[in-house]
C-alpha cells in the first residue's frame, strides 16, 4: 500500500493565530459580521460586540497556552512593545477566574513617558493609549495573547507607525477609488495595499557575537581588518545552504507558519554569512506587522541555534550591508492587481494612469522616500558601492520605457495601446520581469507587476517607506482627479491621454534605465536636478520642508506637529546611535586592543632582543614588525584623543540638527582614521592575543 506522505504544514499553519478561520467557527454569527465590517470600513465596534469577542478570544488563547495578553504596539523607536497582564482576577475566597473584557481588548493605557514623542507628549502626561486594530489578526507567543495595537497620545497624537500607515493606506484607497470610477470602474470600493518584504540578515556564531562590545552594543563591527577573503569569488549568492545553517532555516520557517507569517523563499546571499528571506506578499498593515514578528523570531530561533542574528545595515567593512526589499502594489476588492500591464488593451489606459500617479510621486516626493528609509545604519549602504545609490530613481525596463517613449512622441494612444497590447499579450509580463532582473542597481524598479523599492535597510520598520509612497501616490491621483473630473465621457481617452504626455515631461527626469553604480549617473542626475542626500542629516530637513508637511496634512496622515516631532526624534536617533558607537569604539581601543598590542610588542621586543644578544643582528624582521606596529600605536593614541574630544563637542551641541551634522561630519570621520590604524595593527597581531573574534572568524565560521 502507498504511504501517504504528509508535511504537516497545512495543519500548523497559522496554529497561533486567532485568525477568520478561528472567528467564523468561534464567534456568534451577527458578532463575526460586526467584526468583518469593522475592519473592512474600520467602523467603531459595540462594546457588547467587543466583550463577545474577548470572551472567545480569552478561550481560544488558553487553550493555546496563553495566561496574558498584551496590546503590541510599535513606538517611533521602529521596534515593537508590549507589556503583559495576566487574565487572573482573584475572588473572594483565595481562588482566581480568568478574565479578559472588551475594554481590556479594545483599548490599553501603558504609561507611556518613556517612548519617544518628539516633544508631543510632555513627560508629566505619562498616559498614552492603544487602540486595537482588528483589521490584523491577534495571535499566541510565549505564552501570551498578542493583540495588534495603535498608539497614540492621550491628545490624540500619534506615537507610532501603525496608525500613520493605515491612514495612508485610507487615503491611497480613497484616491484610487475616485479615479476608477472615473475611467468606468464602478465595480471598485476599495484598494488595498499589498507589500512583501525581502528581509536580508547575517548569522554569525553566538560566542563569538558575545565577544565583540562592538557588535553586542551597536550591532555592527566598528574595527576589524578584512579577512583575505571577501565576496569576490561571489560563491555565496544563492549558494548550498550549509547543514546547520538549514536546520535554522528549517526551523524559522515552522516557527513563523504556526503564527501565520507566510514565508516563502529563503536563500544564501551575496556576502559570507549573509542570508535571505521573503515571505508571500499581504495586506500593507498586515505584511509590516509580520516582518516585525519576523525579525523578532529569527533573532530568538538563532539563539536557539546558538547564532546571532544580525540585522544591520552593514555589520561588517568591506562585504555587503543588509537590505529589506519592499515589493508595492495596489489590488482592488475585486482583486485586480493595478499594477499588473494586463491583457485588454482597455485595461491599458487604467494601467497607464497608475504608473504615471507613482512615476510623478517617486518624483515630487523623492526626498521624502529619501528620509523614510533614513538611519544611521542604513546610511553605510546608501551611496556605498553596493546597495542603490542616495539618488531616487525608477527603472522601467526597454518595454515599459518604450510605451512612454511613444506616448512622449505624441503617437495616438489607440496606437500606444495597441503597441503594447501585442507585447503585452504573452510577452510583456515576462520580459518586463526578465529585463528588470538584471537591473539591481535601480533603488525603485519595475518588476513585473510591482514596484520594489530597494533602499530600505535590513533593520527599518517597513511601515516608514510604505507612508510616504501610499500618501505620495494618494496626492497624485487626486490631482489627476482633478483634471479629469469635469471632461465629457468622449472626450476623456483623449483628455487622459494628454494629461499622462503632460505628467511624463514633468516626470520623466526620474526615469533611468542604466547602471545606478557609476559616477557618470551620479553627475546626470545632479544635472537633472534630483536630489542625492547621502546622509540623515542632510536628509532630515526635507521632513520638515513645507510641500512635505503639506502632503501629510492634506491627506490627514500627520499633523504639523506629528511631522516635526518625528523630525526631531529621527535627528535624536541618529545622533545617540553614533554616541554610542563612538564610546564603544573608545572603550575596546583602550581596553581591549591596546591590552592586546601592548602585550604582543612586549613579546616581540623580548624576543627582538634575545636574537639580538644570541645572534648579533638577527632581529630583523621582530623589529621591522615592532616599528610598524610602533608607528600605529602612535596614530592610535592620537586618533583616539581627537575622537575623544570631538565626541565630547557634538554632545554638548543644543541644536539636534547642528548635532547630527557633527556626528556625520566629523565623528564619524573620526572614527574611521581611529579605525584604519587600528586595523593595519590588527592585521600584524597574532589571533591568540586578541581578546575578540577577527572577521575570518566571524564571517567564515558557520557550518
Ligand atoms: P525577486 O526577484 O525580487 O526575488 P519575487 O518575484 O520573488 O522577486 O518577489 C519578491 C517579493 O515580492 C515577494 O515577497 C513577493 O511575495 C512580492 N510580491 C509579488 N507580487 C506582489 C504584489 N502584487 N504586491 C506586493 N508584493 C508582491
Ligand atoms: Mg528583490
């Protein structure tokens, strides 16, 4: 008889999640129907609806093991919170219930003084709130029942990345709905925002993690001489996954399907170490929510595994830094995917009207993308011969690029239509999809049926870049609107047209096909005038500008203040951070590594001296070492004074932007001189008199 083989996947799939499946079964049909709507039209629920629901949720969670709940909530820290409480409510004669109302899962009140607020929430109005959010599902972790949350400040104001996205998500559907009808679509209500997030990360082994000051308190290396080998022999991208490696892998996927995160492909990347994972594409709210959980899982599963996970932006010099591909489309309640090129040649007009709405918001608001994905961390890769440049562009592909390249020549658009119908048919998905593949160095590229933005780092909350493109796509939709909305139904292909020929000439500036790597783009694109900010500092201010504040207040995603405060905590971030790279790098200078280069030359000088006295002149080469590591030692104490002093400047700075400036500008300069002497002794000091790992070791150690 024929065995019958099962993986047991679909069974543990979502297993932790209180999910539809859980509430249509569970719930009171009229209280599911509530909920449904609640979350498709974020309608306010009855407090009798809510109390139902907490009543079978609480049951549900403990049958799962759960004897807390939290409200989960993601602060401008870019991290999640939560804070614990058990379901006990004692009684009068020593025994507990467990209990779990409506108000308890509807709203929280943490106190919230300690998050970051940007100045909106004075520090005496400790209070803050968390509202539940329904539209994602709660789920069961270590024993407690997590419930998806916005926060906000007891005025109102937000205090995280949630509620921004999901009123950008709000207005994108707004905008995109308007449009439709517009161009005959009555069909349409709502549009959804879907994202999948490549989540790029590095595993090293967790004693030597342990060893390094530098990676446990800023998560990156901040010295190390370069191991002989690198990435050059590009054998590591997609390459055999490495038995242990595997079973971490093996293992990280289980634990994230029982919580409902769908990941899907998994893959050796193109530094040693550096690894990748990208799960099935979701609902905007939901996908940010799922790469947090991600993130946080992997880092507890490689503990498990006795790595470390590390999920900076750039961990190590000289090898690849770590990204999270935002993949971005816009599907209808019908479940159209706009951005897919389609088949029908009048579907084509609909198809053109959305890309122009991004190609202008990609270019109007390209400083804003620009600071969305701004952080100390991710600095280090932007602008570096690796990750795309500082400089926004979009990359079509030839197909795509040559059905505007008509539409700019003024050909009728029957003809562009057509044109792009006989490709369109079989080939233009296809070769689009081919084409683009092999343009990586373009930070915002056309794949197919979506646009992946590229220069989020590895450790950014995906929320950030998903606010601005939703709120910059909104804008221009609506002022495509507009245009449109008085123009008679026979004359509108025609008024359509001419308005996507009038938006490409404004636009097309943003528009490069070639190679993003090279300083010949990096002067056309200064002489197109785009920006290039190649650090948050300089970044920064075009939060604040007025056209910027002015979008998010039209749209309703930020107020003037919500803006400035994440102006000033950004600016604050970015200063603390490389505070504190800076006194970590201080203190293994003068603790670790000259404890280890004193004692190394004390060795050599002896044995210097015993070949001198024994041979004569036989020292020759133990005293060419010991000057050479004389002469570091000497920059090394120099630089470090320099370091030292200047560090204590920016500090005492009162200007937050003034501040950062300083740490872009000289500290960080700083500590690459400090640094590079550091390294050219490293590089001459025996491994046993380290008293941490060297990179051969952290980055060539797995199994
Ligand atoms: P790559 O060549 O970058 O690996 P893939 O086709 O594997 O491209 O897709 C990468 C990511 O894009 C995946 O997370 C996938 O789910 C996501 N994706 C696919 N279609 C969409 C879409 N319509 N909207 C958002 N993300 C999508
Ligand atoms: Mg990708």
């Amino acid at each position: 008889m024929e065995e019958k083989m099962s993986t047991g996947i679909p069974e543990e799939y979502g297993t932790m999640v209180f999910n539809d499946k859980v509430m249509r079964e569970r719930l009171p049909k009229d209280v599911y129907k509530a909920i449904r709507k609640s979350v498709k039209s974020g309608s306010h629920l009855e407090l009798d609806v809510a109390n139902t629901v907490a009543a079978v949720m609480k049951e549900w969670a403990m049958e799962h093991g759960a004897t807390h709940f939290t409200h989960w909530f993601q602060p401008m820290t870019g991290l999640t919170a939560e804070k614990h409480d058990s379901f006990i409510s004692p009684t009068s004669d020593g025994t507990v219930l467990m209990e779990f109302s409506g108000k308890e899962l509807v709203k929280g009140e943490p106190d919230a003084s300690s998050f970051p607020s940007g100045g909106l929430r004075a520090t005496f109005e400790a209070r803050g709130y968390t509202a539940w959010d329904p539209s994602s599902p709660a789920f069961v972790k270590d024993g407690s029942l997590y419930i998806p949350t916005a926060f906000c400040s007891y005025g109102g104001e937000s205090l995280d990345k949630k509620t921004p996205l999901l009123r950008s998500m709000e207005a994108l559907s707004k905008e995109a709905v308007k449009v439709l009808k517009l161009l005959g679509r009555e069909d349409v209500s709502h549009v959804d925002t879907t994202i999948g997030s490549e989540q790029e990360y590095f595993l090293i082994d967790k004693d030597m993690y342990l060893k390094r000051k530098d990676l446990l308190m800023c998560g990156r290396t901040l010295l190390g001489a370069p191991a002989p080998k690198g990435q050059e022999m590009e054998d590591h991208y997609f390459g055999v996954l490495k038995p242990k490696v595997s079973e971490f892998m093996h293992d990280l996927d289980h634990e994230l399907w029982k919580l409902g995160v769908p990941a899907k492909t998994k893959h050796n990347e193109v530094a040693p170490s550096q690894h990748e994972l990208a799960p099935v594409f979701e609902t905007a709210n939901v996908a940010v929510d799922h790469n947090q959980l991600t993130m946080e899982v992997m880092k507890k599963v490689a503990d498990r595994h006795h790595y470390a996970c590390l999920l900076h932006e750039k961990p190590f010099e000289g090898i690849n830094g770590s990204g999270k591909h935002d993949n971005w489309s816009m599907v209808t309640d019908q479940g159209e995917n706009l951005l897919d090129p389609g088949k029908k040649p009048g579907e084509n007009t609909q198809f053109l009207v959305f890309l122009m709405a991004i190609i202008a918001a990609v270019d109007e608001y390209a400083d804003l993308l620009r600071v969305s994905v701004a952080s100390a961390g991710n600095d280090h890769r932007l602008g570096a011969n690796e990750a795309p440049p500082a400089i926004i562009s979009i990359f079509l592909g030839d197909e795509l690029q040559a059905v505007l390249d008509a539409l700019e020549a003024g050909k009728p658009f029957e003809a562009v239509a057509k044109e792009k119908f006989d490709m369109g048919a079989h080939v233009l998905p296809h070769i689009t999809k081919d084409t683009t593949d092999r343009n990586r160095t373009s930070p915002f590229a056309f794949t197919g049926n979506k646009f992946e933005f590229r220069m989020p780092g590895s450790a950014l909350s995906v929320a950030d870049p998903n606010i601005v493109l939703n709120t910059a796509v909104a804008e221009e939709l609506r002022r495509m609107y507009d245009k449109l909305k008085d123009v008679e139904a026979d004359k509108l292909e025609e008024e359509v047209t001419k308005l996507l020929r009038s938006m490409l000439l404004d636009h097309k500036k943003v528009l490069f096909n070639g190679n993003g790597y090279t300083d010949e783009w990096i002067e056309e694109a200064e002489k197109r005038g785009l920006y290039n900010l190649k650090s948050l500092p300089q970044a920064m201010p075009r939060l604040v500008a007025d056209k910027n504040k002015k979008l998010f207040t039209d749209h309703g995603i930020y107020t003037d203040a919500e803006v400035e405060a994440r102006y000033e905590i950004n600016l604050e971030n970015y200063s603390k951070t490389i505070h504190i790279e800076s006194l970590a790098l201080q203190e293994m200078v003068r603790k670790d590594f000259t404890g280890s280069l004193v004692s190394y030359m004390k060795d050599l000088t002896e044995e210097a001296l015993q070949k001198k006295s024994l041979l004569g002149d036989g020292a020759s080469y133990e005293a060419d070492v010991l000057k050479k590591l004389d002469a570091e030692a000497a920059s090394i104490g120099t630089s470090l004074k320099k370091l030292t002093e200047d560090t204590a400047k920016a500090e005492a700075m009162e200007d937050e932007l003034a501040k950062a400036t300083s740490y872009y500008e000289t500290i960080l300069s700083d500590m690459d001189v400090l640094r590079a002497s550091v390294d050219a002794a490293e590089s001459l000091i025996p491994e046993k008199y380290l008293s941490y790992p060297t990179y051969g070791q952290l980055l060539f150690s797995l199994r």
